[in-house]
C-alpha cells in the first residue's frame, strides 16, 4: 500500500474507503468489511 508523509511525520495511506451516503444501518458493516480487505483509512466526515 502506498503512504504519504504528513508534516507531522505520521504516514498515512494514500488510498481510503468512504461512507458517504452509505446508509447509516449499512455503514458499520460496511467499515468492518473495509477493515477486513486491507484498508486503514476510514473517511467518516
């Protein structure tokens, strides 16, 4: 997987899952399934 470094030195991955407009009682399973192939970056906003 591919990083970037931020200013502050953490890295962080380039490539996220995001829930927009996942529908709330879908969402969580949808995250864990996420988590589950690999991804580390979650965008909830």
């Amino acid at each position: 997987m591919k990083y970037v470094t931020l200013n502050n030195g953490v890295k962080m991955p380039i490539l996220g899952f995001g829930v927009y407009q996942i529908p709330e009682e879908q969402t969580k399973q949808a995250v864990l399934d996420a988590l589950e192939v690999g991804y580390r970056l979650i965008d909830t906003a």
